[in-house]
C-alpha cells in the first residue's frame, strides 16, 4: 500500500465532502446523527465483537491493563455512546448563525457569521468511542472528518465507521464526509499532519508523547492538548472545610483525568492549620504526598518533592504540595511549573481572587471550585472534542465552536468607499 | 554576531516583560502610546533624517520606485502615525474583559476572560509606519512585541524604537515589551517563526512570496495574510447603474491594495446588458480587460484570459473577466480561484444574496457593496495588524481581538464534582 497516495486520496476526498457538509442544513445533520445512534444501539452485538477481538489481539501483544480498559467497550459504554450522539443532534445548528450586525458610518450592516473550518483531522489512541463522538461533533459543526484512531482499536472503528456511512447514506449527505483511515502504518499521521491543502485543523487526543511528536512534524494547525498539570492553592483567607472539600474532590475523585489537581499550594500563614486536616483526608485516600521541606514539617509521613515533581502529571494517588509566601508566589509557581490548563484559588478574600483570575495563565481559572469542573459539560457546550492549553483559536474544552470560524458579512445597499 | 543567541536573546526579554505588559493596567499602557505619538510628533525632524538614509541606501541599491515609495515618510505620514497610535489609545481596553457569565446548573457562574496572547512577532517589509502601529497594537492588547521590518526601512526602524523605549521607560512598563530587531540578517526571521517556546503568534505582513516562505519555516502559529483576489458578481437581479459604480469603486478607487477586486463575474442572462457599460467605464480608466471567449463577443478590445489570470492579483488596472451560467457557477469559480479574502455580489435577489453570503468560503463577504470596505477601520475595529486569509484563531481584519485569547473563568462558593 502506498501511503501517501492513499492519504492524498482520503484528503482530496475530504475536502470535496467538506463543501457539500458546509451547506447542508441542520435538519439533514440531525438525520445523520439520530440514524448513527440508532444503529450504534441495533448494532451494539457487532461492536463489542469487533471490541473483543482488538481486546484479545491487544492482550496477545502485552498491552498495558490500563490500556486495556481504555480500549474496552460494554453494554453501557456503547449505549452511552449512542446518547452522546444523540445529545450532540440536540444542540442548536451552529452554522450560518449571523452575530453582531450593527450599522457602521457607511451605512454598511457589519456582522460575523459562523462557518465551518471545512477538514479537522483527529489522532487519538485506543478508545473506539472517540470514533463515534468526533464523527458527531464534526458532522454537527459541517466539517468533514478525517479520524485516525489507534492500530489496536482497529477493528471497533471500522465497525463504528461502517455505520457512519450508513448514517451519512441516510441523509444523502456524502459517504466521504467522515473516512476512518484504514490502515496501521504509522505514516499515516506523518501524511494527516502535513497535508495542508486538504486539511484545516488536526485535533490530537492522547498523552503528552504523542502530542510533541505531532507538533515537531505538524504544517497544519493543531489544536493542542497537552498535560494537564492541574493546582489548588490554598490562599491565607481560605475557609477551612472548603479547602479539604475541594482538594479531595480535585485530587481524588477520579485520578485519571486531565482535570484533576497534581500539586497543592498553602499560603504559610495557614499552613499549620490547613495542611493537616488536608493531609488526614489524602492519607485516608492512600494518596502519597511529595512536599518541600515546610510541608515534611508538619506532615511527618510526607516523601520529598523533587523540582521535577512540581512539573509533572502524576495521573495517580500522588500529589505534589508546596508551601509558599502567599498568592504572588503562588501565581508565580502556577505559570512556571503548571501546564496552563486549569487552576483554582480556595480564598474569601475578594482582592486576591480577583488577581488570581486575571494572573494565572491557564485555559480555565477557577475561584473556590474544584478543577474537576473543567469539562464541556459542565461549561455547557454540549460535548467537547478536547480540551485546549494553547491560546490559539480555542482554549479550554473544545466544542462545537472550536471547530467553527467566523467570517465576515456585508450587507449594503450600493455603498462605495468615499 | 551569533544571530541564533541573539535572537534567544530577545525572546527570552520579550517573554520575561510579555507578564508585566499582560499585568499592566489600561492608565499605564495608555500613558506609553500618548507618551509614543508626542514623542512622534517632538522627532518628526530625526525620524525624516533617517528615512532619507533609508531611502538613499536604497536607491544606491537600486529599489523599484514602488518600493521605495512603500518606504518614504514625509510630514504629513508622520503625523499620521501619530494619530493613528493616539486612536488605539483611546479604544476600550480589551484585556480582562469578563463576557457570557452565565450560571451553570452546577451553581457555578462560567464565563470567558479576554487575555493578551503573550509575545507577538511582526515580520513586515518597507513601510516604517508598521513599526509604530504594531507596537502601539501589541501594547494595548497586553502582548509583548518582536518587530522585524524590512532592512531596507532599518534606520527609520531604529528611531522608532528609540521613541517606544523612551515611552515604555516613562510609563514604567519594562523596555523589554517592545523589541526590534536589529540586525538585518536574514537568519533572524528563521529563529524568530521556530522559538515556540518565546514566542506565541507571528504576524507577517508582507507580499505572497514572503509569507509562503514563513509558512514552510514556521514552528509558531502564523495569522497569515496570503493575496487578495477579490471578486465582484453581478448577478441576473443585479441592478445596473449599481453593478457599473460597485465595479467601478472596487477596481479603480486603488489599485495596490489587497481588498481591491481583480476579477469580475457576470451571469449570462445579463451579460449584454450590464458588461458594455461596465467595460466603457473601465476603458476611461484605461483598465485592461482580460476576459473570455463570451466577454470579448462583447467587448472587442478585451484581451484573452487564461487560466492563471483568474487566479492573480494584478495589484494594477487590470481585471480578468468571465460569463458565468448563473450563482452556482459564480460561487464554484469563486470559492476554487479566489483567495477567501473579500467578494461581493451585485443583486437584487434575495434568496440569491442569501446563498452567496453562506456559500462563499472567504474572510469577508458582502451583499450591494464595494471590496474596497473590507478593513479594520471600516469594520469598526479601530485598527488592524492584518488582514487573515486564514480560518484558524483570527478571520479577515485582525484588531485587538485578533491578538487576545480567552480564557475561561468560573466563579464558585465551594463546589465540588458529584
């Protein structure tokens, strides 16, 4: 098989759907999505099928159990899917939206109107039902989709991709507008990422090592998402039970996430008090604390925290915590050590929660929440097909208008410029 | 001169004071650019001085006359200059800015934060005005800047930046904020689209070929600028007298800009009517028709068109030309030669008008109304840095929103995930 040309094919492809998904209206959309779902449920048999056997091919070549599980679908994970799909049907048509027309001197009417970005390629690593949710969200925001999943997810994306097309066949909507690349061969993404006459965007969902080898070779546009090395800082006018509430919520509600805090900060002045009740609930939780010297003082069982720790992901029951001066300091550690994507002050103190939003340089900043909010979802966009720590064109979860642009609209009445 | 170091150099400065200028309140940046344009106005004689050094030089090197007339300063574009950066003064702050905060059902209130992007790098050619423009723009969005203008303009470039400091030094923001570049190696603009890590956004303004150079070079996201080809069609619906005075404005008020149209459509069912008026306008500005084998039944001295004069941006008095079945063919022809810049159709219709304005992909799009309005002043922004042919982050003029992000915010009393 020839790489390149294939990709070519598949690129060229796209772009020529791409033109008919722009114009098509949400009642056709719609037809697409609601047919998908309802064939991902009739369907549901074949998929967890072609699910066991990636899972067994998967297990044959050593595949990590956390891998493992990421890839697995069940009864209930395929039903979710089909209720994603079918609530990314129920969001309101975001194409050709006109917004801002105001009347400028000339007597021009001056607005924006929302438009496709036309191609968004996505690269993501096991999980099948991203094959099923970014089909939706691209169909949804009438872009075409170019979707490259993980070899090992291989046989679960074909067969969400079969029905895809029987979905897009439903709606008379083109059978290229969503193309799943059907082939292992790692050139494949070298090809997605730099073909930039038929792509527009390339949306990469995985861990940080896929996601820096994409940006060295990318010449499109990637939204990026990279780690999220998430912080509670508990401010001198932080209240006491509010503080343990939400490190715990942030920490160890789920420790998998890319929205769960990594590294805990208290101001000194309330260290003393605040940190052992904190430390109580983490050991309760089995979570190991990494702290500098101040920390180890007052919580005897606390290992020491290395530079490197500050800096990192632990995806795990393992925190970093750090006492420091108080909010400048803590500000500073922030955008030094953190991943810019969400971090959340536990003050009462107005001034400094203030600062706190307009200081730290990350994609969601909270004020007494817990950064497990930090999700499409709980934003309301509706779904989200990942979340942004780069500033350009989306930041933070990307729905629907992420994968949108505005484009200028004029409507005059003869005018020429004086 | 170690161009690599030097320009590690700069971005390293440029990200340290890029915290500062995105800290800086509305009083202090508005009290540099004030502190900026007097200082414009006190040096109006040096800042001469030194374009005619520039100019001399490239005389000696034998500049086209266009170019050199892109690089001449004289009294009254010094005061422009002034007034200019005075205006963006004098536009509402953008950074900090809370917008939709809305309550979630969660009890949060979410909302977007206007933010600086952190340092921005310009790379333009011949005119000095840039220099100051750019500056004062960064500046006000909270950006540090990285100017590099041409070599040809360096002299003037330089006591520009002389000005700037002088300003950044009186409004106590750090020197660092505004840098240009001061070297007039090539390799410089190479290490300036690679430094991701010091630099966040690059904003070429300059001709086809350099920005196609920068595409190939460049690590850091580009607000790119490609041509303007724009079109004007006139429609079945089209009413005359305006068909001939939109054509008119669109083509001839100026020939170098890039919102000037360089080809116009016209349906077939109208064509006998509405082309010969439209021609003999265009022969008393003695612009050259280069149109089809339709265009030159009517009109007899046009030229043949070829392929390649449908795709070009003459940047002179001449059009190219073609008889179209109707809006489908106009819009096909538009969306595969343009350059998704700005087209404008001529009708009457509207079901027609409505088509055109969701069909055809490009920054601006316009109803009864001339190319020529499609700018940053026009649309209302104030200023602009550029104008995007692109769809990723900023689309058509690119004011101070173009140069911010948002970030998301959210606002809690305690909340926890459930």
């Amino acid at each position: 098989m020839d790489i390149q040309r294939y990709m070519t094919t598949i690129g060229m492809r796209a772009r020529e759907a791409s033109r008919h998904v722009a114009r098509a209206d949400a009642n056709t959309k719609n037809t697409a999505l609601l047919t998908l779902a309802d064939g991902i449920r009739r369907d549901s048999g074949v998929l967890l099928d072609a699910n066991r056997q990636d899972i067994a091919a998967a297990r044959a070549d050593g595949m990590a159990p956390a891998m493992i599980d990421r890839l697995t679908l069940n009864e209930k994970s395929v039903a979710a899917m089909a209720a994603g799909i079918e609530q990314v049907a129920a969001l309101p048509e975001p194409v050709g939206e006109i917004t801002d027309l105001k009347f400028r001197p000339s007597g021009l009417r001056v607005g924006r109107m929302r438009v496709p970005l036309g191609v968004v390629g996505i690269i993501y690593e096991a999980r099948p039902s991203v094959t099923a949710d970014a089909a939706a969200l691209c169909l949804k925001s009438g872009n075409a989709a170019i979707l490259r999943g993980g070899s090992e997810a291989i046989r679960g994306n074909r067969a969400i991709a079969a029905l895809v097309h029987e979905a897009l066949l439903a709606a008379a909507l083109p059978r290229y507008a969503v193309q799943v690349v059907d082939t292992t061969d790692r050139a494949a993404v070298g090809c997605l990422v730099t073909m930039r006459e038929y792509v527009d965007v390339i949306v990469p969902r995985g861990g940080k090592g896929l996601i820096s080898r994409l940006l060295d070779e990318a010449r499109v546009p990637m939204i990026q998402h990279l780690d999220g090395n998430c912080h509670v800082y508990l401010d001198d006018d932080a209240e006491p039970r509010m503080s343990v509430r939400i490190v715990e919520n942030a920490k160890t509600q789920r420790y998998g996430t890319c929205n769960t805090a990594e590294s805990l900060l208290v101001a000194r002045a309330r260290a003393e008090d605040l940190l052992p009740p904190v430390a109580a609930m983490l050991r309760s939780k089995a979570v190991e604390i990494r702290g500098c010297e101040e920390t180890r003082a007052l919580i005897e069982d606390a290992l020491p925290a290395s530079e490197e720790d500050y800096a990192r992901e632990f995806l795990a029951p393992i925190i970093s915590v750090k006492v420091v001066d108080g909010i400048d300091e803590a500000i500073d550690h922030i955008n030094l050590y953190g991943s810019h994507h969400t971090d959340t002050i536990v003050t009462e103190n107005y001034s400094k929660a203030m600062r706190f939003l307009r200081e730290v340089d990350s994609a969601s900043v909270m004020i007494n929440a817990s950064t497990r909010f930090s999700d499409g979802f709980e934003y309301g966009l509706g779904a989200e097909i990942g979340i942004s720590t780069d500033k350009i064109h989306a930041r933070g979860p990307v729905g629907l208008e992420g994968l949108t642009s505005q484009k200028w609209v004029v409507l005059g009445t003869g005018q020429v410029r004086g």
